[in-house]
C-alpha cells in the first residue's frame, strides 16, 4: 500500500478507536456504574433490567480478572474500554473485508439497507421496527455467531469485551468513517486488517511512552512500542530464502518455487548439501512476535504451491502422523484442494505474540486467506472443510483467584496432574513480558526427571481442555465469567506450552527491540546472559534453539548486532557456533515505517 493509502487507514482508525471509546466510556459509566478513574459500584443499580445487570457482571468480571493480573484499577477500567473499542472495530472492519470478498451477503456497507438485512427482515418482518436499531444489531449478531464457529477469538459471544454495542448515533458515524471513499479500494487486500491494528496506537500514545520510561514498564508498552508492520517485500525476502530455500533443496531445485520466489538467493553454479525430503503436512513455520501475521499469510501461500507439488511426486515421502504419503490420503487433487487450507493452518504455521488483540488480527487474516484460497480453487461454501484451529498464541500468565483454581486442580481428580499444571501455572507467571523467551518446555523436561508428566503433555491440549470446557459449563453469571477468563488462560497456556515443545523448519520474524520490560527484566537478563542487551538477539538465540538440524531462521532486527562489540557473544556463541548468516541485507533506516531503526533482514541455518 503506497502513503496516501495507509495514512486514510490510519486516520479511519483513530477517529473510530475515538467515537467509539468515548461511546462506551459514557455507557459504562452512566448505565453501568464503571468509571474510567477505575472506581466501580459494588452493586448493580435499580434502573438496569435483569439482562444489563448479566451485562454488569460480565464486564465487572473482566476488569477483576484484569487487576488479578496485576493492574491498578484505573488501567483495569481504561484496559477493559480499550479491549471492548478494539474489538467492536475488528468486528466491522472484518465484515467490511468479507463482504468485500463475497464471503457474506452485503451486511455493513449499506447499514439497513443492506441487502442481507433486508432478505433477513424478510423472514422476520416485525425486526425493523424494534428500536434503536436493535433488529439489525441482532441480525449482525446472527452473522457474528455463525463467524464464531471458526474464528471464535473475535466473534464470540462469550466475550466480555463484547458486551457494548455503539449507540445508533454512534454506529451511524462508524458506517460514514469506514465507507469513505478514500477507503474504497483497501477491504480486498490482505495487508489493511494488520493496519488497523498497528495504527490503533497512535503516534502520540507511543511518543508518550517513551518519553515517560526509557524501558517498557509492562508487557502492554513492550507491545505497543514495537507494533511495527513488516513491509511485503522484507516479508518475501526472509521466507523465500528460509523455507522457500529449504524447499527448494529437497527438491533439487526443481520446484516451481524456484520462479514464484522472486527475492530467493541462489548464487551462479552454487552447490548445496542434498535436503532429504518431508511430506508437507511435518513442515513447520513459527513467528514467535506474530503481530497480525503478515510471515505466516505469505507463508500459507508458498505452503499451497508446497503441497501440490508434493502431492504429485511419486517420491513424496510419508508424513509422520498418518504414515501415508499426501496422494494416500487425499487420492485426487480435489479432495486435496478442499482438504489443503485447514491442514495449512492446523499443521504448518504457528504463531506466538504478547498482545491478545494480534490473536484477534492474526487468526482473522488467516482465516480469510484460507477463504480466498477455496474460492481460487473454486471451492464452493458447501463443499468447504470448516476451519476447526489454527496455532496463535498469547503467551499470558494465567490469572485465577484462589478458589477458581482449587476448584479446577481438584476437578482434574489426579494429583500428578494438579501438581504439572500448579507448575505451569508458575512458570507462565512473567509470559506477559517475556512471551515466546519464556521457556515454558523447561517444565516438562523437569517433570520428566520426576516421573510426574502424567497425560498433561500428550499433547497437552486432549488432557486439560475437556475439563476446562465442562468446568465452564457447570455455572452461570459473573462466576462462570470468572471461570471462562481462568479457563482462557489456562487454554492458552497449555498451547504456549505445546508450541514450545515442538521443534521448526523456520522461524520467521520481525521481533522487539530494545530492553526488556522492567517487571521481567531480571528474569530476562538470568536467561539470556549472551544476549541480554537487546531483546532482539535474545529473540533470535531462542529462535535457533526451536530449530530442527538445518532449519533456517530469517529476521528483520536492528543492524547494530552485527558491529558492535557488545553483540559479540551473540555474533560468537550464538551465531557462528550454531546458525550462521547464509544471507544478509543491510537495510539501514526508513524501512520499519516510523521505527527509529536502521535495520538488517537475515537468514541463519542451524548446524547439522
């Protein structure tokens, strides 16, 4: 996207996060008894009906859930107000780009007038004249739950911070905002989803930060400070020459990657080491700062070309979870295509990030991208295989009030396991501020040396979330909302901790720079004696230990780790000891859009 373009996006979006925030700032605060100076009645007021008080308690629930996690009560109130404005924009920007890509019916552009509306009304005829809008906003809810069966993070119910609507007032403003003209042409492209998340932070909300703390003083600044889109040509430059490369060794350079990789280094009668060759569904991809996913979406799309290569090669081997080559379990090249964009996602890519809005952004980009390619493919919706997971993280601690967790641990019914996850629940204490540099793994090779690993780790999801669902399920109100954010957290964590286990072809990423946050710094600084003066070297020596024998890291970093002396154990002892540079590119300033970096892209290959 050229300027012009990016500075409309960003402009949309601040006035958006702005109506929308002062919106539900006076509907807290006048119907909810929830002030933005963190003070919150301690009971519901007369004047709320039976379904606003629920509402209340949903939204009490989250705050408390947040300051359990450490923040004051104002930053509780402003977090919470944040959350609910962010997700409210995701949710209609998301249904701008779907309609855009016929994915739905016109639903938003048109508002009610829509022609999805009006065929909606016209099996319910009495909704239109509902007030305040209240027919549309159920039938957008209606869209909203049947997104949610694959896209849950941004579009379930559940979520406290759904529980604000925008006034009609309000809603009409958000509509002229986001059908300007200037905007027309954004909703089909990949890249505006991840805009708006960047440009959601303005400027003078990172100036701020920065100007008050030299180091970031929790995880949310560690975010915001390094919310910094990676430009499209960085992004193909470190994944064509990872695993574009990778690929194209284990095919003897005969791949049709070797064209469609445009910034792939190849050198005039180079020789390379033979790459024995994998099926598809055993490549694994991790951007451990994953942002909104722009790695991972290019990503996807060299994997499709991946798996139909493989799926023609007689040679292909057999993958490692089904022991049957690719044409063994889907016979023709149909059945592959239906099949091929939720294995992408359920498979290959993996994505860890700090901030729980990138899940939002990230899962919803993804899955987007897996409808275009069903619809290239010429898929039609019915024959489409439903998205049942893709692998983003947030790498959070898992907050619980006391009570909540015994109940929990003694619903597991197995002591072994209420001591692993007591355990993981320690660990995961500074995720928050560490992220990805947490090495949750750690617990396990230390319950193994116990004999106490019990079911929690194979893998860890098909133990713990089944009784995370049913303890959910077993209470209503704000202790069942309680219980769903322990129950999230926990989810989270456990696959945090699966991700960590595994073992990656590629590690790509765009990471933070600079220190770390001061809460996890003496944590940071024990675990990363070699790298500790940059959290980005830190974020590339864990990424080298998370690779397979010659996998391939490419990262886009500040260029100074390659000169300065201070770097030069992370030169020595990381870099040439374990995974030196196979190429370079000194990129210098300006590339990182308002970064003030002068950056280098690279890509390293482990040692055999």
């Amino acid at each position: 996207m050229d300027k012009d373009t990016r500075n409309a996006i960003e402009s949309a979006t601040q006035r958006a996060r702005k109506l929308l925030e002062e919106d539900f700032a006076a509907q807290l605060e006048g119907d909810f008894d929830v002030h933005r100076d963190g003070a919150v009645a301690a009971k519901a007021g007369g004047h709320l009906s039976a379904r606003q008080a629920f509402q209340r308690e949903r939204i009490v629930a989250a705050i408390e859930h947040k300051r359990a996690a450490g923040m004051s009560a104002v930053d509780a109130a402003r977090d919470y107000l944040r959350d609910a404005a962010f997700t409210t924009l995701n949710r209609f920007v998301a249904l701008k780009i779907i309609e855009a890509r016929e994915l739905v019916q016109e639903c938003i552009t048109k508002g009610e007038q829509s022609g999805g509306y009006r065929e909606f009304c016209g099996m319910a005829p009495g909704l239109p004249l509902l007030p305040e809008s209240a027919g549309y906003r159920l039938y957008l809810e209606s869209l909203f739950d049947e997104l949610s069966t694959e896209v849950k993070v941004l579009f379930d119910r559940r979520d406290p911070s759904i529980v604000l609507w925008p006034k009609r007032a309000t809603f009409e403003q958000l509509l002229e905002i986001l059908n300007a003209t200037e905007l027309a042409g954004v909703w089909g492209e990949d890249e505006t989803i991840g805009w708006v998340y960047q440009f959601f932070n303005g400027q003078d909300e990172r100036r701020k930060m920065r100007e008050e703390s030299q180091a970031p003083r929790n995880s949310r600044e560690l975010a915001v400070r390094n919310q910094f889109f990676t430009p499209r040509y960085v992004v193909q430059f470190l994944t064509d020459n990872t695993i574009g490369r990778i690929w194209y060794e284990m095919r003897g350079t005969k791949t049709v990657l070797a064209e469609r990789c445009e910034y792939l280094v190849r050198k005039p009668g180079e020789e390379f080491a033979p790459r024995a060759k994998k099926d598809p569904r055993d490549l694994r991809v991790l951007d451990p700062a994953c942002g909104s996913g722009h790695f991972l979406l290019y990503a996807f799309d060299l994997l499709l070309a991946i798996y139909e290569e493989a799926h023609a090669d007689p040679e292909s081997p057999k993958s490692e979870a089904t022991g049957k080559t690719l044409a063994e379990d889907y016979p023709s090249l149909d059945a592959l295509r239906r099949a091929m964009p939720g294995l992408v996602l359920a498979q290959n890519l993996h994505g860890v990030d700090i901030d729980p809005r990138c899940a939002q952004i990230a899962q919803l980009a993804l899955w987007m991208r897996a409808q275009r390619a069903y619809r290239d493919f010429g898929i039609g919706r019915a024959e489409r295989s439903q998205i049942r997971r893709s692998n983003i993280v947030v790498a959070e601690p898992l907050v619980a009030d006391e009570q909540i967790a015994k109940e929990f641990v003694a619903r597991l019914g197995d002591a072994e396991l209420g001591r692993v996850f007591t355990s993981l629940v320690e660990s995961l204490s500074l995720a928050g501020d560490l992220g990805f540099l947490l090495r949750v793994e750690q617990l396990v090779t230390r319950q193994a040396k116990r004999g106490q690993t019990g079911d929690l780790f194979a893998p860890p999801e098909e133990r713990i979330r089944p009784v995370l669902d049913r303890f959910v399920r077993e209470e209503a109100s704000a202790t069942n909302t309680r219980r769903r954010l322990f129950a999230d957290d926990a989810a989270q964590g456990v696959a945090l901790l699966s991700v960590a286990e595994r073992k990656f072809d590629t590690v790509l990423m765009n990471p933070p720079f600079g220190a770390a946050s001061l809460r996890g710094k003496k944590d940071f600084e024990r675990a990363y004696p070699r790298t500790k003066n940059d959290i980005y070297a830190a974020f590339v020596e864990r990424g080298v230990e998370l690779l397979v024998s010659r996998g391939r890291i490419g990262a886009i970093t500040s260029r100074t780790g390659f000169f300065l002396s201070s770097f030069q154990k992370w030169r020595e002892e990381v870099l040439l000891q374990h995974a030196p540079p196979t190429v370079f590119a000194d990129l210098g300033a300006g590339v990182l859009d308002s970064a003030m970096v002068e950056t280098a892209a690279y890509c390293l290959e482990a040692v055999a």
